[in-house]
C-alpha cells in the first residue's frame, strides 16, 4: 500500500492506493467522522456490484437512510440530478460536521464533490474513486463539478476532499473499454513524467501491458496509478487553480477534445480519444524537430494501445473544424503541449496550420490501419 501527501488550497490529505485495503478505509472514515455523520454516495453500477461489500467494511458508520445511488452515465452529471442530491442531503438535516463519501467514477465523484462543496457552504467530503479513469485523474486535483446544456463541466468549483482511497480491487468488474481509456490518461502522464518514476518505469510498464494484453494485473496498474497521482498531485501542489502548469495535464487533449467533438460525445470515450490526441501531438512534436530514442519508444507504445481502441471514422476535415471552434473559443489562441524529451514538457502557441493538419493526417492514418483489430466489448 502507498500514501501520497496531497497538498493543494491550504489543505494537506492522504491518497491511499492498494488492493483490498478495506481496513484501511475503514480507519480513515473513522477519524474523519469526528462524532459526524457518514453520507455516501454510490454510483449505481459500483453499487450493485461492490456496495454490500462497502457496507460492511463500512460497518456502523453507514446506515441505509444516509446513502444515494447516483444514475450510471454522464447525463447523470446534471443539474436535475444535482437537485436530488440536495434533497436527500437536506431531508436527512445534514450538518456541517458530517461526512460525504462519494463512491464510483468520475460522473459520480465530480458531482457529489460539487455538492459536498455547495451544500449548507461547505460539507467535508471524501472518495473512493472506482474506474481507473478516476483513480488517476478524476478523483485527484479538487475539481468538482457538473455538465451544462451548453458544454461539458461548465459549471462547478475546487474542493479538496479529506482523503481519497483507490482500492485496487474495484478494477477487476471495469470493462475493458474503460481500462483502455484510464490508460489514456496514464499514456498522457508517462510521456509528461518520463520513465524515471518509481516504483518501475511507466513506459516499461505500459509496454509489458500492451504486449500482454492483460490490463488487469493488480501489481502493474499500482506501479502505472502511484505514478500517475504522484505527478499529477505535484502539478497540483503547484497551480491548484489551473492557471498555470496545470495546462500540462492537458497534453494531448487539444487534439483529443476535437476527435471527440467531431464524432459526437460517446462515440469515443474521453480516454480513448486521448490516446489519439497523444499521437497527434507527438506527430505534432516531430515536426519541431522533437526526436529522440525515448519519444520514440514512447510513440510506439502509444500506437500500440491504438488497437485495442473501438473502430470509427475520423474525419479529418471535422476535427480540423471542431479545433477552430475551440481556438474561437479560446481569444483566438490554440495552445499545444509539446513534449522535448520525455519528461520535458514546453507549451507552444501560434503553431502553424499546415504542421496541425500533418500531425492529424498521420494520426488518423495510425488509427485506421490498427484500430479495431483487438477491442473488445463497442458500445455501438
Ligand atoms: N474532476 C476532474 O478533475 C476530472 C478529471 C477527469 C475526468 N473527470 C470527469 O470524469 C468523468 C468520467 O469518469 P469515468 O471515466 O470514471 O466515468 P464514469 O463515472 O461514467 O464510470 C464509467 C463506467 O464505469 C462504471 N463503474 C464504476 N466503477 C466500476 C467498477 N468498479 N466496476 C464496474 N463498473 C464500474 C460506471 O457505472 C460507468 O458505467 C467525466 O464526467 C469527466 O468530466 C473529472
Ligand atoms: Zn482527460
């Protein structure tokens, strides 16, 4: 088991990351009571998987009436949904003194964190995040929120939870699509920290994990999850509020928020389209004369996880267009994460046309000639 000390907004937090550490878990929620009471709230597909299992390491801390099964799926992430939190918050006359545990994904996690931070101004919270898409991203960093008609997560604010607890052992009911897209979000870091992070390289590590095809080894994911945290809750430490490196944990999404937009939310989950994006991006890098043995090492191993992605159409054409909507967005400004050497991440501004519409094509010739052959499980 390891603990990483999280430091972000004046408030220091253990992250727990180990496999059947329900003890643990157990420890932490009773020091955090503080004669409070617990409020947990499950995502529903966690909850009929794992949830008698959390009762009882819950013990008498849980009770029946004080915990909420939130709706599967990002439309859950709503203000409706949001509504009925509330409710069930305020007809069980929560305090400020109690606890909030949300269980389950990042649409669970992201959303009882905004009501944990709203309700009465202010309610203790903390998470068990259960996908690997949260262990490594979601549920690290404070950011809290919920969806909006008019865009993704655009309405929420930064909370820190007290603790956060990745227990390994959840992973083993993910579908496989979603392993794949928490390793998205894993690629992303490796090129970002290199392969100096310990305990094994990650870039060792994500290899052994595409040759084999076994994305379930306990061992390997908590090598690939402390890495992870461990650089994102230093990049954190430093810019809490995202003004500034935290831009890094963007890399590879310019490109990745594009494929997605042009395909339609959900044809792609967010992770498997940052597989993408990390390919164009390296592509992109080339282009500045960023070459080494290392990057393409790292090249290649993103390009092996390709296959293990659902197959679709790209086209180029309108991901080019959703790119230029968002730079509208964005003050006319497209900003890239670039990656030197691994390791050395740089931002580019003002990068020309022609270089983007290259690193795409090549991106898209990638997916097309391997995506599909080993995925498992598409959606549709
Ligand atoms: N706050 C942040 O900093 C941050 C960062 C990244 C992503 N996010 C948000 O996270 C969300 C995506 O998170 P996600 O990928 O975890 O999606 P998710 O929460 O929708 O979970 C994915 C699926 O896995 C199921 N599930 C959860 N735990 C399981 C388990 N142990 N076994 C079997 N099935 C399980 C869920 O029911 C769901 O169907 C998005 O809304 C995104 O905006 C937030
Ligand atoms: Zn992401």
């Amino acid at each position: 088991m390891a603990i990483i000390d999280a430091k972000a907004g004046g408030h220091r937090y253990p992250i727990v990351i180990g496999t059947d550490c329900g003890d643990r878990l157990r420890t932490l929620v009773r020091r955090h009571l503080e004669g409070g009471r617990l409020f947990v709230l499950y995502d529903a597909q966690f909850f009929a998987l794992h949830g008698r299992n959390m009762q009882r390491i819950l013990g008498a801390a849980a009770s029946r009436d004080r915990e909420l099964v939130i709706p599967v799926g990002e439309t859950a992430k709503s203000a409706s949904t949001l509504a009925g939190v509330y409710d069930f918050l305020l007809d069980a006359r929560i305090s400020r003194d109690d606890l909030i545990l949300a269980c389950g994904g990042g649409v669970t996690t992201d959303l009882a964190g905004y009501a944990a931070a709203t309700a009465l101004r202010g309610v203790r919270w903390a998470v068990v995040p259960t996908t690997l898409l949260g262990m490594v991203d979601a549920a690290i960093g404070g950011k809290t929120g919920i969806n909006h008609p008019k865009g993704k997560n655009l309405i929420g604010v930064f909370c820190q939870p007290e603790f956060v607890h990745c227990d390994l052992q959840y992973l083993r009911t993910l579908d496989r699509r979603h392993m794949v897209a928490g390793l998205g979000e894993v690629i992303k870091y490796a090129g970002l920290c290199g392969n100096r992070s310990r305990p094994h390289g990650m870039l060792d590590t994500l290899e052994r994990m595409s040759i084999s095809g076994d994305f379930y080894d306990l061992k390997k994911l908590s090598c690939l999850v402390q890495a992870s945290v461990t650089y994102k809750v230093m990049i954190v430490e430093r810019d809490e509020r995202d003004l500034g490196v935290r831009i890094r944990l963007n890399y590879g999404h310019t490109f990745a928020h594009a494929v997605e937009q042009s395909l339609g939310y959900g044809h792609l989950l967010h992770g498997e389209a940052v597989i993408l994006g990390v390919i164009a991006a390296l592509n992109l890098g080339k282009s500045y004369g960023f070459i080494s043995r290392g990057l393409a090492r790292y090249q290649a191993i993103a390009e092996s996880f390709v296959r293990f992605l659902p197959k679709r159409t790209l086209r180029p054409e309108a991901i080019r267009a959703a790119m230029a909507i968002d730079k509208k967005r964005s003050n006319g400004q497209t900003r890239f994460v670039l990656i030197e050497r691994l390791g050395r991440p740089i931002l580019s501004d003002n990068v020309d046309r022609r270089l983007i519409d290259s690193a795409l094509a090549d991106m898209v010739v990638c997916y097309s000639e391997s995506g599909g052959r080993d995925a498992s499980n598409p959606r549709r």
